[in-house]
C-alpha cells in the first residue's frame, strides 16, 4: 500500500499488514474515505481505519499476525 501525503511524503508498507485490506477486492479497497483532517484512511465497507501516524510509525493492523 503507498500513500501519499500533502506535503510530498511517501509512506508505504505490505498490504498483508492490513488483512482486511488484502483480502478484499480492488474495488472495496478503491472506496474509501479520508478522516478528519487527513489524519487516516477509512474504508466503510471493509470496516477499517488506518492512521498516518500508525503508518509513520510502522505499525501493521491489530489482526495482522492474529490467526
């Protein structure tokens, strides 16, 4: 996943951080939302959030690894 931040930054990180994510279709994971002021990524559908600081941070989804 990239994602690219107003002030020019690049953040990525796998997309099998965000289980969710990988295992929904491309067209569930092109609808999504910005929260607040650019303080995350929401997809409605997916019933998932994703904050820049927890990408800055380098940290994968709580259900990542939890199988």
């Amino acid at each position: 996943m990239v994602v690219r931040l107003t002030d020019g930054h690049v953040l990525s990180a796998p997309l099998v951080w965000f289980p969710r994510l990988n295992n929904a279709s491309p067209l569930k994971r092109q609808s999504y939302e910005l929260m607040g002021y650019g303080v995350g990524i929401h997809w409605p559908e997916l019933d998932e959030d994703i904050s820049v600081v927890g990408l800055l941070a380098g940290l994968p989804s709580i259900e990542y690894g939890a199988k």
